[in-house]
DNA sequence: GCTAGGACCTCCCGCGACGGCGGGTTCAAG
DNA sequence: CTTGAACCCGCCGTCGCGGGAGGTCCTAGC
C-alpha cells in the first residue's frame, strides 16, 4: 500500500494513530488490510496535504460528508489567501536579505563590529515600529530603495558612535564637525518620518524612552550615554 | 530584559537552555542578570530569527568570532537561496488551489464525488510523475492555462467512469459513442504527452502499469477494470 | 518440516522554537 | 509583616512524521 501510494509506512500509521484513516480490516495477526474505499480515501488525503492543508482539517472536511463541496471550497479559499499572506512575507524578507548582502557586497562597511550593530537596529526597528508602521516605511522603502533604507540604518549607528565620542570629549556645540553630524542626524530622520503620521513618530519617542528609562540597557548602547547625546543633540540644535 | 527587547521570558529561557545566550551573572538567589554584553547579542539573536535563520546557525556564526564577515554572508546568502526556493513552491501551490479553486465557482463540476476524483487524481499525477516531469508539464500548463490542466484531470476521470460503463454494458467496439469517447480520450493524452520526451510518456505507462499489478488497488477504481478498460480502448482503436 | 530474511507489529524518543502550566522561591512596596 | 508580582525549575504539548528497539508473521526455497 505504501508503494503504491508513493507515502511511507511510518505515514500511513501516523494517520491511522491519529484516526484520520484506520484501515477498515485487519487480519487475524493485526496487520493492516486496506479496501478499496481506504485507498480512495487516502488518494484524497494525499492530495490536500500536498495542497498544503493540516490533518486536521483535512479529518474535518472529508468527516463532513454532506456532499462538502462547499466546505471543500471554503476550506481551498482560505489555505489559498494564508498562502498569498505567506508569500508577501517571504517576499518582504527576500527585499530585506537582498538589500543587506547588496551592503556587504558593495564593500561599504569593512569592519564586522559595524555590521554587527546594523543587526541590533534590524531587532530595535522591528521590536519598536508596528506592523501598520513598518508598512508604511516599506511604501517608502518603494521609492527609496531597498538599499538605501539598510545604509540609513548604518549610517545611523554611525552618527550615534560618533556623536557618542563627541558627548564623552565634550566637544563644545558650536563645533563645526558637530553641527554637521546634527544636520546629518536630522536630515537621516526627515527621510523617514517626513509624511508618515503622528504615530511614526510617537513609536520613534517611544523607542527612545522605553529604552532609557526602563532598565537602562534595552539599546546596544548603555542608556545613560543616550540620554546625554539626546540632551546634546538638543543643545546643538538651538545653538544653531 | 524581555519586555524591553520584545522577546518573552521563556523565550530567553530557552535560548539559556540551548546554550546560545546565558546570562553572564546570576543573582546570588539564582535570579537571571543580563550585562549590556548579552543585551547586544540578543539583538544580534532577534535580528537573525527575523530573518529566518535558524539558533543552530546563529549559534555557530555568532561563535565564529574571528571577523565573522564572511561567514555572516556566506549565510545570509544561503538564507536567501532557500527563500527563493521556497518561494517558487509557494507560487506553485498558489497557482494549483487557484486552478482548482477556478474550477468549482466556474460551476463546471456539480458533483462532489467528481471532485474528490479531481482530488485522487492529482495524487496519482504527483506519485507517478518526477520533479522534472511535472516542470514539462508546468511549461505546458503555462501555455495551456492552469485551469485548462484541472479541467483536463476532471474530463480524464469523466471518461474513464463513463467508458467503465460502456465496458460493463459490453457496448460494441463500433459504437460511434464509444468512438467519440476514445477519440476524446487520445487528444486529452497527445495534448499533455505530444512533445514531451519519451521518459514523461514512460511514466505514464508505469502509472498503469504499477498501479494495475502491483497490488491491484493503486487507482481510484479497481484495477481489474482498469485493465479491462485498456483492453477495450485497444479494441476500439483497432476497429477505427 | 525447517530456516532465512523480509515485512509487519507496538512502543517510544526525537526534531524546532518555543508556549503554557504547576509548584515553589524571591523581591519590592505598602 | 503581608501581599502580589516576578522569577525559578521541570515537564508536557505542538506538527507531521523519521527512526530505532525488540518482537511476531509470512513466504520462498531446501
């Protein structure tokens, strides 16, 4: 029977533990005899597996056997739209792996420690942003390519080492090279939020201050630095 | 640690139970305590998981700590070759429920137990017919409509109940109903087996073949009336 | 009748990435 | 000192089987 059907031994048990299909006889030593309706039944369970459809509810669609072409197709309908969900993730994904290797490949970032906290962004972005957000950013992605937003988030990371240093040297506001990476700074996040709804940027603030106030180490850098460079971000920005 | 990282606790649990993030210090009452060292590699973990890849691999490439760079994009790379793998997949089955899916609101099939023969069939179809063959016959399918291949599994299971019929009743070979069904039945076969290379027509007659001898209940209908079904086609062929 | 070896049986553990429960301990606020 | 929240550990469950141990059965050849 496993031959024939193309499945395995283990396969057919499995369904017969299950309940699923249980061979209608058995012989006198306990080995399974299929009939002719177990193999027709089987056929039909093959197909909907490789259709994709659980067990589960291939037992529920094929118990229901009031005629069932209308569950069939229910049932069809929906494995076909969490299919298309499915494949728009796998999709966006893909972008995401593509646009990180493009930024390996095109040798713009040399040192592994750098890459490694373009890593630790990926992670705050989706842990911060929602879905509908990260929707949003991904329309914007469209125009800006896919590229382009992962170098954002390196030349972020960036900004923020460099700013760190700064901070630490106390590098006075007015300084030409500071303003600058404010500019830079600003000009990075207008890319982003510029257009996007009041809600963007009230999960970027949020980001923030989940991040320093509630253990003081949720960022890859310790919080009380951040808060420092935000209060001398703020410092340069109305110095100019 | 979880709420600000967007994990949960157990999750955290369990990647300290694999080994692939333990806290560096505990409490002296065994309590878990995160330095900011673990914190930035548990971004590095979710940004991995993100995008697929699974903690065995993470594990291993986070392990590699000399540069990592290329083992990073060695594995990105892979990540991203099996996505596109899974993807065609995807698209495959997407096209295969659309078929079928097509085929039930097009309100050419009425009756149940006709489409769960649909159902069989595609099984025997995918038993019997390689990976290799099946993309033959995707290229034909793109010329031919996905809809028009399910139509075409439908009208093959139409004419092998309607000729078993014609085999009990014993119609004569010259029966020009008998002669039409046969002659359907030799255009539905040269549409799927013409051009195609002598292997794909192989595997066909190795599905008749396995399935008539090799326990005798392989088909949706017994094999004993398969084989007298064939005979009979030869019959009628030769009386054309 | 005997034996060899293949096919079958049941029972059980394993995967991957956690979720969730139960029963106990620890911690910080009031 | 209490109380409720947070933490600990250990164990079972998921989904669709794969694979092994240890035993029984069946058929072909001698």
């Amino acid at each position: 029977m496993a031959r024939a059907s193309g499945t395995t031994v283990r396969a057919l048990r499995h369904y017969d533990e299950i309940g699923l299909l249980s061979p209608s006889e058995r012989t006198a030593s306990g080995h399974r005899r299929y009939t002719e309706f177990d193999v027709r039944r089987l056929y039909q369970v093959r197909a909907l597996r490789s259709l994709g459809v659980s067990l589960e509810e291939i037992a529920s669609v094929l118990a229901d056997s009031t005629g069932g072409l209308e569950a069939m197709r229910d049932l069809l309908a929906e494995q076909l739209r969490g299919l298309e969900v499915h494949a728009a993730q796998v999709q966006q994904l893909t972008e995401q792996l593509r646009g990180l290797l493009g930024q390996i490949d095109h040798a713009s970032m040399p040192d592994p420690d750098q890459f490694l906290t373009t890593l630790e962004m990926i992670s705050v972005f989706e842990t911060y942003f929602t879905t509908e957000q990260r929707e949003q950013l991904a329309r914007r992605r469209a125009e800006l390519g896919s590229e382009t937003i992962e170098a954002a988030k390196t030349e972020w990371a960036e900004l923020v080492e460099e700013l760190l240093r700064h901070v630490e040297e106390d590098t006075p506001v007015e300084d030409p090279r500071v303003r600058s990476l404010v500019a830079r700074w600003d000009a990075l996040g207008s890319r982003f939020h510029a257009g996007d709804g009041e809600q963007t940027r009230a999960a970027a603030q949020r980001m923030w201050n989940d991040n320093s106030e509630e253990i003081g180490r949720s960022l890859p850098w310790p919080a009380d630095r951040m808060r420092d460079l935000v209060r001398y971000l703020e410092r340069v920005r109305q110095a100019g």
